[in-house]
C-alpha cells in the first residue's frame, strides 16, 4: 500500500495532489498489466565513466542541466545558468567549446532542456521558455526550428526520421492545464494527445515528464503523481495500447518532507526512462532515507543528492515483471542519448556533472527480454 501523504500548508501542494486524486482511470480498451515485483539475485550496477566541469572550465553545469552524448563521443551540456549557450566536452571530459546564446532568434535559446542526438551527429535543443525544438546540424549548422506552441515542453522523442516528435509536458487542453504529451509535425501542426492528466501548477512537476519511445515504435510516458507507465501508438488512439501500474510502498508523490528546500521537488516523481533491448529502465526520486531537516545547513540546489535518493527499476514490458531494483544515494537523471546515467555533485564550489553507464550485474539477470519482444 502507499504510505499516506504528509499533509502540511501551502495551496499549490493541495490543489496539486487534489487533482492527481482526481485522475481518469484506465479506459476498458487498454491492456491493464500490474507490476509485478520480487527480483531476483539481479541489480542495476553503475560505472562511472567520467567527470565534466572542472574548476577552470568556462561556464557551469549548473544545477538541473540537461546532458547528451553525441554520435561522435562527445557530451553537449545544457543549464539554465549558462544563459543560452550550451557547453562541448570531449570524450574524456576536456572542455571544447560552447555554442549559442541567449535571445529568442532562430539559433538563440532561452532555456536549453532537453538535447536529442542523431546518429549522422545531428542535435535537436528543445527550448523551455521559447517552446520550439531547434535542429542542428553535425557542424553546427541551423536546420530546423520547430514551434511546440502551446506545450511547456519538458522532454521529447523524434519519430518517423525526424518528420515527428513526440513532446511531454504541460499544455492547455480542452481549457484545462494539464499534463500530457502531444505529437506534432515537423511544422509544430499537434496530431494528437497520448493521454492528460488535470495538474494545477506546471510547475510542480518541472523536473521531467519523461518520455521514450521502443524498438516497436510506441511512444511509453509516465503519468503525473503515479508510479505507473503506458505504451501509446503515436498515429493514435483513444487509450494506451498498455498500461503498467505499480504501488510501491516507497512512492509518494507530496507534498515536500518537512524542511526541504524550496528547489526540492516531490518526494517522490519518475525522472528517467528508456526502453533497451526490450526492458524499461525506469529512474524515480524518492525522499532521501538519511535526510532530515536538522541535520545541518539547508541543501544548497547543488545538492539534491543531500535531498533524494534514486530508485532504478528495470521491468519486463509485456509481462510486468521487475527484473531488477537498486536504490541508489544520489539524484540522479537520464542523458538525452538514453544510455547513460549523471548526477550534480559539488565540489569545492563547483558544480561537477558526474557520468554513469548502467548495466544488470547478478546470476537472475535475463540475458535478453524475458517475453521475447
């Protein structure tokens, strides 16, 4: 069973978890598959693979940057604090250069989020504030620019070579702020909603709304205040093609612990996902197990590892199975190649983004997708 959420003042927190009570259930049509947990001797192991932003290197990671692996090794930085310009390190970590700036022109950006590589070493910039997804290509050049229009874009995935994309976030939809992902042209033109959920802020799940899409082509998103993940086809459709619903006890979804700083998100919110070889592989926050609001001075915003702790789970899609969970002393984020891991430490002052590739480690651990998809 969930455990109950803390209830302590403040409108927004209410209203937030007053509208995910009040969420739609699943529609008749859909697959309905419980989750079903009790792994096996199989966890997620982590290897570091490097550190970006050292002391002398210009600009910072920042403290909710968004970080990509490109086709050719090297690692795109985008952060909020860095005022429009993304950051260039090289496969081993040495700063190369920067590239853009601040301004609502083509090539210019606001608030770089979420960055998508190509395989030919194309980027797509989805851009918070200007709400568009800029194209660009291998050498820098200006491709595309693509207006997300009324979505507060939070995370996306291109389908059909690049001539779509899938986009989760916020939005208006039929006159209700709600939580959705929508999929549009290359022209920006919305083809259709893969499911909403009422939220009262867009703000209080600003963090991620993640989304990916499988080797089948469905596009899997989570839904807002839930532990819970669907598989949609992006042409269409009134419901999910699947629905994975879970309750573990660890998930709770507000508001704040008791003392958290005021950049702390929920105690609880899926944060990463992708579909490899058949699993989802699944990233969530949860509140910190050592943390208290005593224990010291209040968690500066580059220190959510202080705050949260990360649950990775890895499930089998067709089936429900967990194959495998590791819960991990760190806040840690997806990279917008989908195949590795970072968390934000600071280090002497410096924000320093630390690279992790993961991978299932343990006799139990299937050697391909158990159902066979």
């Amino acid at each position: 069973m969930r455990r109950t959420a803390r209830v302590r003042p403040g409108i927004a927190w209410r209203l937030a978890l007053a509208a995910c009570a009040a969420m739609p259930s699943p529609t008749p049509a859909q697959s309905l598959i419980p989750m079903v947990e009790g792994p096996g001797a199989c966890a997620v192991e982590l290897r570091e693979v490097l550190r970006l932003g050292a002391p002398g290197d210009p600009g910072t990671i920042g403290s909710r940057p968004e970080i990509t692996r490109t086709a050719a090794g090297h690692y795109v930085v985008a952060s909020v604090e860095n005022r429009g310009q993304l950051l260039v390190f090289d496969s081993n970590g040495a700063f190369l250069e920067a590239f853009g700036r601040n301004g609502d022109a083509p090539g210019e950006y606001r608030v770089p989020g979420r960055v998508r590589p190509g395989s030919d070493g194309d980027l797509r910039i989805l851009d918070l504030v200007n709400r568009r997804i800029t194209h660009l290509s291998a050498d820098g050049r200006l491709l595309e620019t693509t207006d997300v229009r009324s979505l507060h874009g939070l995370d996306f995935v291109t389908l059909a070579a690049g001539e779509r994309h899938a986009v989760s976030g916020f939005g208006q939809l039929d006159d209700a702020l709600s939580a959705t992902t929508h999929v549009i042209d290359g022209d920006g033109a919305r083809r259709t909603s893969l499911g909403a959920v009422p939220v009262a802020s867009w703000v209080v799940n600003f963090f991620r709304a993640p989304v990916a899409v499988d080797g089948q082509g469905s596009v899997w998103t989570t839904r807002a205040g839930e532990y819970g993940f669907e598989a949609w086809d992006p042409g269409g459709g009134d419901a999910p093609l699947s629905r994975i619903v879970g309750e573990p006890e660890w998930f709770d979804p507000g508001p704040p612990q008791p003392g958290a700083p005021v950049s702390a998100p929920a105690p609880s919110i899926v944060i990463s996902l992708r579909v490899d070889r058949g699993l989802l592989w699944a990233g969530t926050w949860v509140a910190d197990e050592n943390w208290t609001a005593n224990a010291g001075a209040e968690p500066s915003p580059l220190e959510l590892d202080r705050v949260l702790d990360t649950i990775l789970d890895v499930i089998d899609p067709a089936s429900g199975a967990l194959i495998a969970r590791t819960r991990r002393d760190e806040a840690l984020r997806g990279t917008g190649d989908d195949r590795l891991l970072f968390g934000v430490r600071e280090e002497g002052g410096v924000a320093r983004a630390v690279i992790f590739e993961p991978a299932l480690a343990g006799p139990d651990c299937p050697a391909t997708n158990p159902s066979g998809r």
